[in-house]
C-alpha cells in the first residue's frame, strides 16, 4: 500500500478519526489495483490500532490490530471486516486475506527475531 502524495505516515503522525487520503494497494508492490480511503479510528499506542475505512472494492473495511505482551514474545491479531461491492468478493478473497495476514505475521516475527 501507498500513501497519497505528500503525506509521510507514521504511527505516531497518523490523525486519528480523520480520512488522510487515497492509499493505494498494488501487485507485487507495482500494479495499483484497489485503494483504501484510510481512517484510522483509534490508537492505542504500543496496543492496538483499529482502521474504519472504505475501498473502491468494499462498502466497509475494518482492521483492528492487537498486541498482547507473552512472556518471550508478542501475540499479533488481525481481525478483518469488510463488506463487498461486489457480489461474491467476500467468498473469494478470505482464503487470500488469511494468507496475506499470515505472510504479514511471519515477516513481523523475522523482523523481530533478529
């Protein structure tokens, strides 16, 4: 995903309850193919974050992002809503979201194991 022209995103810049722009999603990083009109709705710094937001592709997407502190580690859950425009998308794309959200989970683990 990439954010609108000119807007440098971090966590800790992002607004909160406000739509900051056009994000685009892109294949292998290079094709736009759908955008996510982001909001973030709210921050817990450190905890959580949960996005409200809509796509070209989806009337509603939700993303609620936890971080639980475990003794060696971190549990990261994703949880994923999202209400299609299209008829049947939601069928077909929740095999590739698992997959994609568990790609996510593995480079997050790698990053943090070094």
């Amino acid at each position: 995903m990439s954010p609108p022209r000119g807007v440098d995103l971090t966590i800790d810049t992002l607004p909160v309850g406000v739509p900051i722009g056009r994000c685009w999603l892109k294949l292998f990083g290079i094709i736009p193919f759908d955008y996510d009109l982001l909001m973030i709705a709210e921050i817990r710094p450190g905890r959580s974050f949960y996005e409200k937001s809509t796509m070209l592709s989806m009337h509603r997407w939700e993303h609620e992002r936890t971080l639980t502190p475990r003794a060696a580690a971190t549990l990261v859950r994703d949880r994923i809503t999202f209400d299609s425009r299209v008829p049947g998308l939601a069928t077909a794309i929740a095999p590739l979201l698992r997959a994609f959200f568990a790609h996510r989970h593995r480079r997050l683990a790698r990053h943090f194991a070094q």
